[in-house]
C-alpha cells in the first residue's frame, strides 16, 4: 500500500509540475516565427495553419482571433527604446513611420490583451486616417495620462501595458528582406511621482 501511495504522489508532482511548466511556457512565449523590427514583434504565422503548437497554444489561452495573413499583422511592443517595460504611469513620444499599409490602428492593451480604456469613445485606439502627419509622411504622438497636443493616445492608471499596432492590407510579410520595415521609436519623456 505504502508503494501505492509513493507512485500516486510522484505521478501527481509530475503532472502539477508539467502543467506550470507549459503554462509558464505558453504565457511568457508566442512561439517561433516572430517578426521583431525594433521594439515591435509580431508573429505573421498566428493566424494561420502553418503556425507551430506553441502559437496555437498562446493564440488559445489568450482567447484572441489573430489577423490571418492575408489580412494584415498585428505588432507588440512592451518596452521603450531604451529597453524599460511600458508603464500607465509615464508619457511617451512615439515618431517615425509605420510600414506600408491600407490601413493601421494603434491601441493600448493590458498584459492580458484587454484595451484600455473608459469605453467606446475615447482617446485609447487612434487610426490611421485620422493622425496628423508632417509634409515627409512621417508623424508623432505621445501616449500617457497628460494630454497632449497633436496626436495623443491616452493611457491611464497604474502598471505595465503593451502598445499594438494592427496593419491591414500590408506587404510586409512578403517584402521583408528585400525592404526592412521602419516602425515607430518609443521614447520616455517622463514618469508621474
């Protein structure tokens, strides 16, 4: 009886230790296959067939209904240029270009993938037809709790989000090596006490 009970206990620590280790594995990985153009990455095989058993584990346990290929790229970015987690706290400069595109939309999420914001209509997802540009194509817009002239995504409350910047109709996918896409710099200009 004695052994019963060792070989229950050992079958039992197996399976709880399996079973952190592929959630921790499936929540802190998005597969292979990313996509990184600096601080952004997306993952251009998740929404389709060819996309490996830890993206279709990562896609499941989010919940979330990926672009499929033909119909754009999704980009994620947690950290500003100088390598620091984005905070709700702090302001940030986003400048530069985002790759070609139909059509784009930048919100900001929480960890988990849920938008931020106070509702349906508020200043936490911005389009791209409507971000006021320099005369180059190039634009800039903060996002933060501070509003701020021009462009402006606003970000409130405490803890860590990340940015995603979703591309419809782009060619990315299939000139990436001839052309490097440009994406937006993020840079801090400042955190609330």
């Amino acid at each position: 009886m004695r052994q019963f009970f060792v070989l229950f206990f050992v079958v039992l620590i197996g399976l709880a230790g399996g079973g952190a280790l592929s959630w921790v594995s499936i929540q802190n990985n998005h597969g292979f296959g990313a996509l990184t153009v600096g601080r952004w990455t997306a993952w251009p095989l998740a929404g389709s067939r060819d996309a490996d058993p830890y993206t279709r584990a990562k896609v499941a346990a989010d919940g979330e209904v990926p672009l499929g290929a033909a119909e754009g790229l999704a980009f994620h970015a947690l950290t500003d240029e100088a390598g620091r987690a984005l905070r709700r706290q702090c302001q940030y400069r986003l400048s530069g270009q985002t790759p070609p595109a139909r059509y784009w939309t930048l919100a900001a999420h929480g960890l988990t993938g849920a938008v931020l914001g106070d509702g349906p209509v508020d200043a936490s997802r911005l389009i791209s037809h409507k971000m006021l540009r320099s005369s180059d194509g190039r634009f800039s817009l903060e996002v933060g709790p501070r509003l701020a002239g021009g462009n402006w995504l606003a970000v409130r409350g405490q803890g860590e989000y990340q940015l995603i910047l979703r591309l419809y109709d782009s060619p990315i996918t299939s000139t990436r090596g001839i052309v490097d896409p440009e994406m937006p710099r993020i840079e801090l200009l400042g955190c609330a006490a």
